[in-house]
C-alpha cells in the first residue's frame, strides 16, 4: 500500500508534476487566448489539511488485514480525475470519502469483501487506477446505504498464463499498463492497448469502461482485445468461456465490457496479443483545414489501410500542443506491423492525403513519429493530464469531451456542437473562450471527434460554470446524433445524457441483469442505472 503511491490530488504519482518549461507553455498560450496577465492562484490543502468523516463502518476481524482506515488512502480514493472532482479537491471538499479502503490479495478476498458489504448495507465501489473522467469512482451515495468500502484491484497485477500458441494471456484485473507489458515482453508479446491514461490505469478498469487505446483504427477499443472474463458479483462467480468467437446467442463478455462496475468486479481476463512491432513509420502531414484534412482522413479509412494511427489536430489544437503554429491542420499519421515492411500501405496513405492537398512534414534525418509535429504532439498527449491540477488551481476551466458520428453528419456536428459550446463559455465565463477539435479515432462509416474546450473561470463558481458548459456541449452533441462518449464512459457525470441516448427497453433490461447480479444495488450505485 505505500510504494509509488498515486497522488490524493493530481495527475500521476507523488512528485510527478508538470515541469517548470511545460507549465510556461501552457500559461502563455492561456495569457494569450484569455487576454490577461495574470491568474489568481490558489493552493490545494495538504493531506493534513483535509476533514474527512470518522469511518462509519469496521471490517470484521477475518478482513481486517486487507483493509484500511488511513487518511491518504480514503483521500486518494474519494475522486477520480475530472474538472469537477480537481474543484472539490482543491476546495478540500472530501465529503464523498470512503469509510473503508479494501486492498484484496485474490477473487476469494473480493467475494468476502462483498458478501461482508452486504450485510452492513455498505456500497461498494470497484477501483483501479482511478482515471475516470466522468465521475466513475466517487461514492456519491443517497440514504439507502450505511457506509462507503471502495475495493482497490491493485494486488491482482499478474499475467497468470501465457498461451503463446494461441497469442494469448490470461491476466489479472488489476494490472497496470506498464507492469502488464513487461510481463508480457519476455514472450516477444505485447497487448498494444495505450490509452493516454496507461502509466495510471488497470485492464479491469480498461474493460469496465469500454475505454479507447492506442490504435486509431482497426484495435480501437479494448473489446477487439477480450477473449473471456472472471468476475465475482454479489451472487457468485462468473467464468466465460475461452474462445475466438462463437455465435451461441448474446454474448456473456459483452455484458460486462463497459458495464463500469455495476454488474460484478472484473478478477482476470484471456487477452488476445500481438506480436511486438519491428516495423514502423510514419510523420506527419499539413492540411488547410480540419474538414480538408477529415476528408484525406475517410479516403483512407475507407481503403482499408488500418494506420495504428491517423489522428487530426484542427489549428488551433495544433498551436496548443506545439505541434503547428495555428495556420494548419495537422494529420499524425503512423503504420507498424511485426509481420512485414509497412511502406506500401504508408505510400498510399500518403498519396491519399495528396489527393487532398496535404503536404508531408519534411524529412530531417530523424524518427519522423518521435520528431517534429508528431513527436511534439505525442508529447504534449502524454503530458497534458498534468497541466489539469495547475491550471485548475488558477480558475482556469480547460476540459474534454468526445463523441463520435458518421461521416455524412460530421461537419454540420462539427459547426453545431462547436458553436454551443462557445455560446455557453461566454454565457458562462462573460467572456469568449476557446473550442478545438481532433479526432482520436477513425471508423470506415465516421470519425470520433474529440473536443477540447478552454474559459477563464472565478474560483468560488467553477462549478457552476463547469456544468453550464458541460451542459451545453452534451445537449448539443445529443440533439445533432452523437453518443455522449465514445471511451470516456458514463460514469456520474455523463448520465442525464445515456439515459436519453439508450432505448427505454434496454435501460429497464440493464435494470433486470443488475437485480439479477447485484440484487441488493451494493455495486457503484448511480453510474448507468440508479440503484
């Protein structure tokens, strides 16, 4: 429990921060687009600082030994890592708090843990690397539960078996990213799923919440990657069966990929893997536009090229993460393979953006994914998360949503959604602010796109401000055809959105499998279905 602990409040580990050069960057491009000098910083309390409630439950001694009452782990365990959650936290608002944090060493620990729960009528909240963006994890509870125990996976963190045969490995839930890829590296094996979270996020959390990797084509969602699940649920134990496909009715696993911990707690998973690449190229390419740049950007998706990845940065995102400077849209485009060469498919990538007018960033000599505009791009990817907790505590509101939408609608989404969501910051904010645009991923039938919304905010109503915005963006986004998320999840936050985005019949069936699973609602009650 106390070696590289994940931050209370912030992105990251302790003493991982923004550097002194990242966070000028950052501040000068704010000075510039707010018109302002300076900002009103404000300090988040320090550990010792925090009020949190006395613990209103305590684990029976046959439990004890994997559960915990320490102030850092309950603080740590109260918020995920939105804007909002980043407000309260430096507000020092750590009302939420669990009573309990439990660290299980297996799946006999975690069917203990809930058997326990449900006699003391305590929610229970599953907990990986505590990423979510859209209130996933917090314990935001009505009068029907007595207390709070969040389960912490992180001690499930082995690859079991390895099926090198079948390019396969079974895998424990709580497995962080790079401890993953390590166990993996030995066998010439890699699961090649990156999200921008992977330093700080589980597999089991990657399942749960059905979220988005590395790949911007093709092996887009963790789903492409599960071959079967273990759960453990309020009423037992869940084993899928193992193989490559099969068409014996609905399908188990896809029941529990994105049911974000509602259903039962995800214990291991057979993950189908790849060779490690050997191959690689790419760069990146100008266009004069962002809808110049989407249209190269459908030739090829709809070529069947399958880029590993071919994302779009609209200007003004390209100036904001260094990688252009306002006057162009910019495509990062990059193919690998552990099989074979990967020029061919890269050529005519490349002559498709040409057919377009794009204009490849010229050569240097160097890795043309790892220098220049890709290399900057990627960096600035890697590293944003961080910039959140420092630009927060100046009131600066600098958030995400993204969604995704056919090709036939997606530059009247595009205009729509933009619109709505600048309308809302100067509404909001009383003055203009910024709304940019990439996309993350791409599908032969449409894109995801991916915005960015940035307004000088007043500390003492950033909430206010937050959700007027946030409001604005989702109804926006709902009304013109969209999904309220494409690999975020729904969460808390998203809700008032799913729920006018799912059929009726389906929410009441959801409703049916969580009594069914879960018939006491002990599991993180309020994301995507009430208790």
């Amino acid at each position: 429990m106390t070696e590289a602990r994940l931050k209370h409040f912030g992105w990251g580990r302790v003493g991982e921060n923004l550097s002194p050069a990242e966070e000028d960057f950052a501040l000068g491009r704010y000075r510039q687009s707010f018109g302002v000098d300076a900002f009103e910083e404000r300090t988040p309390p320090s550990l010792d600082q925090i009020t949190l409630r006395a613990p209103r439950i305590a684990p029976p001694p046959a439990l004890a030994a994997i559960c915990t009452t320490d102030r850092f782990d309950r603080a740590q365990h109260t918020y995920g890592k939105s804007f909002l959650d980043y407000v309260r936290g430096l507000a020092g608002d750590y009302a939420n708090a669990p009573d309990l944090v439990a660290y299980p060493r297996d799946a006999g620990d975690i069917a203990a843990l809930l058997d326990w729960a449900g006699g003391v009528d305590a929610a229970v909240i599953p907990f990986g690397g505590g990423s979510s963006v859209v209130g996933g994890v917090e314990p935001r509870l009505d009068g029907k539960y007595q207390a709070a125990l969040t389960i912490d996976l992180r001690n499930l963190d082995r690859v079991l078996e390895v099926d090198k045969t079948s390019r396969a490995a079974r895998i424990e839930g709580g497995t962080f990213g790079p401890a993953l890829e390590a166990q993996l590296k030995p066998h010439g094996l890699t699961l090649r799923h990156f999200p921008q979270s992977f330093e700080y996020s589980t597999l089991g959390g990657w399942i749960a919440t059905r979220g988005g990797g590395h790949f911007a084509s093709l092996y887009t969602h963790i789903d492409d990657f599960v071959e079967s699940l273990e759960i453990v649920t309020p009423q037992g134990r869940i084993e899928t069966r193992r193989l490559p496909g099969s068409g014996a009715g609905p399908s188990p696993d896809r029941m529990f990929i994105g049911s974000e911990g509602i259903l039962g707690i995800i214990t291991a998973a057979w993950m189908r893997l790849q060779d490690r690449p050997r191959f690689r190229g790419g760069g990146a390419v100008r266009f004069k536009d962002l809808f110049t740049a989407a249209r190269a950007l459908r030739a090829i998706s709809q070529a069947g090229l399958y880029p590993s990845n071919c994302r779009i940065l609209d200007p003004n995102e390209a100036r904001n993460t260094g990688a252009g400077d306002g006057s162009a849209a910019v495509m990062v485009l990059a193919f690998e393979s552990g099989d074979h060469e990967i020029g061919p498919w890269l050529k005519r990538a490349l002559e498709l953006c040409a057919d377009h007018g794009g204009t490849p960033e010229a050569a240097d000599g160097g890795d043309a994914t790892r220098d220049g505009a890709a290399g900057m791009w990627r960096n600035a990817f890697i590293r944003m998360p961080f910039a959140r907790e420092r630009m927060v505590a100046r009131a600066i509101i600098g958030d995400t949503f993204e969604t995704a939408i056919t090709w036939d609608r997606f530059e009247s989404f595009h205009d729509k959604v933009k619109a709505a969501t600048e309308r809302a910051i100067r509404d909001a904010a009383g003055r203009p602010g910024q709304v940019t645009c990439r996309f993350t991923h791409v599908y032969p039938d449409g894109p995801a796109p991916y915005f960015s919304f940035h307004a000088l905010g007043r500390h003492g109503a950033l909430i206010e401000q937050w959700h007027a915005i946030k409001a604005a963006a989702s109804d926006a986004l709902i009304a013109a055809g969209g999904t309220i998320t494409h690999h975020h999840a729904v969460g808390r936050d998203h809700r008032p959105w799913y729920d006018r985005q799912r059929p009726p019949l389906f929410a009441e069936a959801l409703r049916q499998a969580k009594r069914a699973l879960d018939p006491k609602g002990l599991l993180n009650p309020g994301v995507l279905i009430d208790p």
